[in-house]
C-alpha cells in the first residue's frame, strides 16, 4: 500500500507535541504525539472522529489559525467542540459535535412513551388522544410538546394500528 503523506500541522512552540500528516489518496489523518503514532481517523468531514481530534488539538493550544486553514470548520464551531469536550458530559458533547441548533424535544424515552400511550389511548379516544397524551408528556418529563413535533410519529403508528386491524 502506498501512503502519500502531506504535513498539515506541525510543531512549532505552542504545539511541542503533535504533528498531524495527511494521506491525500486514502483520505486519512495521521496524528503523531512525538514520534509515536496515535491514531489514524477518515477525512471525511462529517465524521464525529474528525471533530473530536479538532477539538484536542484545539484544547492542547494549537494555532487557530492553522486548524481553520487546515480543516475549514469556523473558530465558533471548533470552540464549541473544544468546550463541549472539556466538560466530559457525553450528552454535551454528541450535541456539539451534531451540529448547530437546539436539542430535540422528542428523545427516545419520549417518543417510546407516546407510542405506548398511543395504543390504548386511540383506541378510546380518537379525536383528543394527541392532547392527553401531550399533558402526560408535560406531568412526567417536565416538557411542552406541540402537536406538529408528535404528528409524524402519530401518522407512522396509524399506519402500524390500521395494517394489524386489516390483517
């Protein structure tokens, strides 16, 4: 196998340490902390692997200027990483490096539970179901829902409810 690698950051005197190469056929990154080889990560760049090196090396002082040059994400975003990391709250961080905008109201637990209210409670009521089973939301998680956000969900189990009555 034949590797072609290009230095994309290298050590000057805020960064003693890493040295960064990059394997332009294979679309790989080559991280050295000194003259040990740490890690190989895709250079793809929606890959979290990616955003997390940025945002070490952003937290060991490299030069800004040279990761913005380098991998052509805004100072904004890789602060954001760096400060996510740094708070070693893994929720924190799979949000930061998701991307931009505000955490999703529906999470898993919630979703499971609106399908398992969906049941019963369509069943009995069809015209209002939405509505009890949103005030339920709101008692146990402490969440306000619309009915635009559970619509989806709704039509999916619909789908699901109507096939079975068929069958």
């Amino acid at each position: 196998m034949e590797v072609h690698l290009q230095s994309i950051i290298g050590t000057d005197r805020k960064n003693p340490y890493f040295t960064v190469l990059k394997d332009t056929k294979n679309r790989a990154l080559y991280v050295y902390f000194g003259a040990c080889l740490m890690e190989i990560i895709s250079d793809k760049p929606d890959n979290p692997n990616l955003k997390h090196l940025i945002a070490r090396l952003f937290n060991a002082g490299v030069k800004r200027k040279n990761l913005i040059k380098n991998f052509g994400y805004s100072y904004g975003a890789m602060k954001r990483w760096a400060e996510a990391l740094k708070t070693g709250d893994a929720q924190i961080i799979v949000h930061a490096l998701a991307g931009q905008g505000a955490p999703k109201k529906l999470t898993t637990e919630i979703r499971s539970f609106a399908a398992h209210r969906f049941k019963s409670e369509y069943a009995e009521n069809k015209y209002s179901y939405s509505q009890i089973i949103r005030d339920e939301i709101a008692e146990i998680f402490q969440i306000d829902i619309s009915s635009e956000t559970l619509r989806p969900l709704f039509n999916e189990l619909k789908e699901t409810y109507f096939k079975k009555k068929e069958l």
